[in-house]
C-alpha cells in the first residue's frame, strides 16, 4: 500500500531559480525542476483495458501522464502533438513500456481538414474510438488589451476552441456507448487573469461547450466531461510566462505549490473508465484549493 504523505512537500515548491523563460513549444527536457508524469508512480489496474484513445498536446505535460496512466490501464493509445519530435518520442516510449502499440500523430489542430484525417486515421489503425481527451492549448500572456494582435488571438482561439470543435464533431457519431469525451479547461474558466484574457476566454467557452455537447452525445451513450486545473508544472508555464511568474508559479494555491502532471492524471482515467458511468456535463476542478468549480 503507498504511504501517505504531506501533499504540500509531495513535489518542489517554489521558488524555481533554475528556470529560465524558453520560445515555445519548449521541451520538457528544459525543464527546472522536471515534471512528474507517473513515470515511476503510476500503477494501472486494469480500468480502460479493450478501450482505444485519442489525447491531443500529449508530447508533455498533463497529455502525456494522461497517455501514460491509460496504457498501463490498458488503453489503446493515440496521441497527437504539433512538432515537439523529442518530447513525442519519450511519450511514444513510455506507452511502449507499458505494453501498447501507440499511434502517434504530428499535426496542426488549426487545421479543419488534418481534424478529420487525425480521427480517421484512430479508426483506420484500431477500428474503434471510445475516448476522446481534447488537451492541446496555446497561450501567451500581454500585460495590456492593445497588446494583443489579431494573429495571435486567432491562433489560441482555433487551437483551444476550433481544434476540439472539429475532433467531437468528427469522432461523436462514430462513438460508441460508453464512450467518453473529456475536455481540458482551466481555472481560468473561473478565475480569469488579465494577462491570460484569450486562453481565459477560450476555456470558459470550453466549459460551456462540454455542458452543450453533453446532451448531444448522450443521445448515444457517451459521457462529456471536463477537467479545470490550476497551476501545472508543464513547458507551457515556462514558454509563455515571464520570469518572475515563472519562478514563483504555484505559490498562490493552498499547497504552495503548481500541481505535477502525474496528480492530474487519474481524474482523467477515472472519467474514462465505467465507474463514472452516470458522470456527465460536468467540470471537475483540481485547482489546488484556489476556486470551487
């Protein structure tokens, strides 16, 4: 049995002097300290055994403890990044590790048509889809309204709003019953911050999106859910932050500290698999203590 242990020195706290800014996408290899995925924790017992899923971002970061946690559940494993090569193929060995055949898929979310071809070619490979995670995000952060270009709001809008628009709408109707869709919002939901306004903007459209679906999909059979994390420790912090909210990030939550990847995790299994079969249209925040969702 794992021993209990304080949750506010479980992992790092902040201040975090080793980390410096990077351009995105980063890699989690630049990362001060590094991030948790379960590597060494995470032990499966069997939940999303004969399931096959898609998870978007899942070079890193929550995608990739999610891509993790589900093989060694026995999961089917697809995942889809942008162009983070290195970190895809640490996460393409762990599944391998954990005894599955991965399917990994390079692309552009912004693009209607690679959409399509993403959730055919889940189908071509294992002739099934039964979860969808919806994880890749964009951000960066303006200090002032007028900062904000028009080419940069359009890249987070059609990244965190038209991306998972275009995989449900192309996965749901060839989902089965039981199925499941999970979508990563965020505190930012919730609890905007000016500095963050179109990542904010585009969660809380999220929220609202998974509440609307979620009465579509179960004309099926299949569950709709999301999940609002607070602060994480994952190469988008680093990528888009400034220095000083880099090294101080996670300090404002009860624990005093951001979350790993690793404890978001098995929320993510646990909305997957049969025990939350009468789960659905709901957000469950994992936000440190910082907002009630």
């Amino acid at each position: 049995m794992p021993t209990p242990q304080d949750p506010r020195t479980l992992y790092p706290q902040p201040p975090f002097k080793d980390q410096q800014p990077f351009e995105m996408p980063g890699s989690s290899q630049e990362m001060r300290p590094k991030p948790d995925h379960g590597e060494a924790s995470y032990q499966g017992t069997g939940k999303l055994s004969g399931m096959t899923a898609l998870i978007t971002g899942a070079d890193s970061g929550i995608g990739r403890a999610v891509a993790l946690a589900y093989a060694r559940e026995g999961a089917q494993v697809a995942f889809n990044y942008l162009c983070e090569h290195e970190d895809a193929k640490e996460t393409e060995r762990l599944i391998r590790d954990a005894g599955g055949e991965p399917l990994v898929v390079p692309g552009d979310l912004r693009e209607e048509a690679f959409c399509q071809e993403l959730v055919d070619k889940v189908f071509d490979r294992f002739g099934r889809l039964d979860i969808l995670v919806n994880n890749a995000a964009y951000q960066e952060t303006r200090e002032s309204i007028d900062e904000w270009s028009t080419e940069v709001l359009d890249r987070i809008i059609r990244t965190n709003i038209y991306g998972p628009f275009w995989l449900c709408r192309e996965a749901l109707p060839k989902m089965k019953p039981g199925g499941s869709i999970i979508n990563t919002v965020s505190i930012q939901s919730y609890e905007p911050s000016p500095n963050l306004l179109p990542y904010s903007l585009t969660k809380s459209a999220l929220a609202g999106f998974t509440k609307g679906v979620a009465k579509l999909a179960m004309e099926q059979g299949v569950r709709v859910n999301a999940v609002a994390p607070g602060p994480v420790w994952t190469p988008l912090i680093p990528g888009s932050m400034p220095l000083e909210k880099i090294q101080n990030f996670g300090s404002n939550t009860l624990f005093k500290r951001p979350a790993q990847p690793a404890e978001l995790a098995p929320l993510y299994v646990w909305l997957a698999s049969p025990e939350a079969s009468y789960v659905t249209a709901e957000v469950f925040g994992a936000t440190g203590g910082r907002t009630p969702v």
